[in-house]
C-alpha cells in the first residue's frame, strides 16, 4: 500500500466516523471492549474462527 492509498483510507474512515450518528458511535464503543475480553482470554482461536467464519 502506498502512502497516498493509506492517507486516501484514513480519510475515509474518518469521514465515515463523522458522518454516525451519536448512537452508533456509542454502540460501537460499547461493543469493542467485550471484543478485547474474548481475545484476552481465549487467545487467538476466536480471532482464527471469525476470519475463517467470514470467508
């Protein structure tokens, strides 16, 4: 990835983020730590099943 594709990408999530609503912002919050809880417990067998689930 060159540098102008990733300057190009960050501005797009950025204004992706700008663009949500209040409470989409705070369910996305509230939903990241419980993601980091499974991690940190289980190591990576649930981020190998999600990537695999996703393909």
């Amino acid at each position: 990835m060159s540098g102008n594709d990733y300057v190009k990408f960050l501005t797009e999530e950025m204004v992706k983020y700008m663009h949500m609503s209040k409470e989409q912002k705070q369910a996305r919050k509230a939903e990241k730590p419980s993601r980091k809880k499974t991690y940190h417990w289980f190591g990576v067998l649930p981020l190998a099943l999600r990537m695999l689930w996703k393909k």
